[in-house]
C-alpha cells in the first residue's frame, strides 16, 4: 500500500548527523559505530532504500533551525541570519537529492498527482524519487516575512511557528506564552501565500491564538495525544476537536517517549517500556474517538528526527515497518476504506483541497 509520512527531518540526517541517506540504512549505521556525539549513533532507521521497501513514496521534509537568545540554553543558532543560512545549505542537499533523480519536490495539485501516478504504476524498472513536501519546522529562520515570500519561491508549503523552547514568531514545546504581534504577521503572510500551519510543537497559549487568527488550512505533522502521555508537547482533546473542526489531520510520531508514559531519555528502553507500534494505534485510536471516524489522522513519524532504534517502537526495525500498520489496523477493526485513509488518503484529501 502507498504510504504518506508527514514528518521527517531527512536534511538534518545529512546536514548535521552527516548522513548519506543514498547509502544502506545498516552502512549508515556501521558508519557511526564508536560515535558518542548524538545519543542515536548507529541506531538509523530511515533511508532512501528503507523508504522505498516501505511502499513511502511521500514525506513531509523538513528544513529545521532555531535562533536561540543569550539565555536561551537550547542548542541553535545566536542570529536569525545564521539560521536562515543553515536553511540554506539544506535547501541545497534537497535540490542536490533532486538532481541525482532520489527526489522530486512537490509543490502543487499537478505535481502531485504526476507523482501519484508514477507510484502507481507497476514499472518496477523505474528508479522511483521519493516525493517531498517541504516544510519549516521552527520558524525562527524567518529573518523577516520578506524571506517567507522567498522561501515560498524555492517550495516551502508548510510552516510550524514553533519548535522547542521560546521562539522568535511563538512559543513552542517546554515553553509558556503567546504568538504576539510579530506571530500574528507571521500568520496573516502564510493565510495569503496559502501556506499550510503546522500546529505541532505550539504551546497551549500560542495554540490558541493561532487558531484564532489564522483563516487558512491546519494540520499537525507529528503530535500524540495529552490523554495517553500527559505532557505539553501532547494535544489535549479540546485542541484535538478544535483541528477536526478545522479539517486538519494528525499525524502520528513514532518518539518512545511521545508514545508511552514514564519515558526515561537514556535509561527507559521501548521492549522495557512495551512500546509497540500497537502503542503508536493507541494514539491514533484515541484520536478517531474524539473525532467519531478515521478522517483525521495519518502517520507523521518523526522516525530519526534525533533519535533512533533506541527509542522508537521495539517492532519496527527500519521506517519500511510502516508496512506492518495496515495488519495491525485491521486487527483493531478498522475497515480497509479507514486503513486507506490512514496511510495515504487523508493527507491526500487534505492537500487537495488545500492547493485545489
């Protein structure tokens, strides 16, 4: 079955774990034996190989940068212009991914359907790219909204305000406070350059104001539910129902310590833990029950998005496990007409309307 992932940080993979996603997962691994400097050293999922075993012939990619204040003790970048610039280089790996045919940007309805078909089609001698939909996650490397306009040029269709932390546009994960005024620009720019808002990674207050403020088309990329795992990056059932009434979907992230509670970073392990990809279905379950249907969720992984096999679910090995959902679905009683939309439909419903 094709596959959609709405969230994967590929060019941080390249740009920062220095990563050739080209290569076999298991040589990107054996690479990085003896590496103590990221805590997911020789633990990868995701590759191009990987992805295509898996059927995932669509991701949401990111570009990803933070500009962190003097007191700001998260790691970053000490101006926005250093941010923007880093954006840049992995803008660059993209477009490089491009021309070595591993990659096509999708950035409107035509071009997305010409790679639905070409996915479709049982040509098994065609070297299929993997399509992307790129995104900014963080959007602190927006120096001002002339570079959003710029970065609209070169594809961004997506844009999430906020990361960890306080941001310069709102604030985001383990941080408390509102979009203000630079934030409700922000979001008058994305409404007329019909760019989508990623609610993920908001605080609650920046949530709402965002909600408030912002007429165009919502999804959350990569968020779990506050019912199963108590914790701010979560979304409670109130900002659950309030993106269905938006007609947004969510995507399901694939983080241990999103997807159980009690995660311990560095000592918790997922077979400890008994996290499963059934633990992930929980989560979209939960989702489904507030919303009344399977209309409004979809896999967002987030599957090496700073971490690994050591903390992802003990059942899947690589991001071609994603191939294991649709068993796993139909065992919880959903109908094969849910399990499509789940893996590929809704997002497709969604970005239809969005750039029909």
């Amino acid at each position: 079955m094709f596959i959609i992932d709405a969230h994967l940080d590929l060019s941080m993979n390249a740009m920062e774990w220095n990563r050739d996603l080209r290569q076999p997962v298991q040589s990107i691994s054996e690479r990085e034996k003896g590496m103590t400097d990221k805590p997911d050293r020789g633990n990868a999922t995701v590759s191009f190989g990987e992805l295509r075993k898996g059927n995932i012939g669509l991701v949401v990619a990111t570009q990803i940068a933070r500009y962190v204040a003097p007191d700001n003790p998260l790691p970053g970048w000490n101006s926005p212009e250093q941010a923007w610039a880093h954006t840049q280089a992995q803008l660059a790996w993209y477009k490089a991914m491009e021309e070595a045919g591993e990659m096509v940007q999708v950035i409107d309805l035509g071009a997305l359907e010409k790679h639905l078909t070409l996915w479709n089609s049982n040509d098994v001698l065609v070297h299929k790219p993997i399509g992307y939909i790129l995104s900014l996650e963080g959007a602190d490397s927006i120096v001002d909204l002339k570079y959003l306009e710029r970065a609209y040029s070169y594809g961004l269709r997506a844009v999430g305000p906020a990361h960890y932390g306080p941001g310069r546009y709102a604030h985001g994960t383990d941080s408390v406070g509102f979009m203000g005024a630079k934030g409700r620009e922000l979001l008058k720019e994305m409404e007329r350059l019909n760019i989508i808002l990623d609610a993920t990674h908001l605080s609650d207050g920046s949530f709402w104001e965002a909600m408030d403020n912002f007429n165009g088309h919502v999804w959350a990329s990569h968020n779990n539910c506050r019912a199963l795992v108590d914790h701010n990056r979560q979304f409670s059932d109130e900002q659950i129902k309030e993106l269905i009434d938006r007609g947004a979907v969510i995507g399901a992230p694939m983080d241990a310590w999103m997807m159980v509670p009690g995660w311990v970073r560095g000592q918790s392990t997922p077979q400890g833990m008994n996290c499963n990809l059934n633990v992930m279905i929980d989560h979209m379950d939960h989702i489904c029950q507030v919303a009344g249907n399977a209309l409004h969720i979809g896999i967002g992984s987030d599957l090496d998005g700073g971490f690994g096999r050591e903390q992802c679910p003990y059942d899947l090995e690589t991001i071609a496990g994603e191939k294991k959902i649709p068993a796993l679905l139909k065992n919880r009683g959903y109908s094969e007409a849910d399990i499509e939309n789940i893996m590929h439909g809704n997002w497709l419903r969604f970005l239809r309307k969005a750039w029909g």
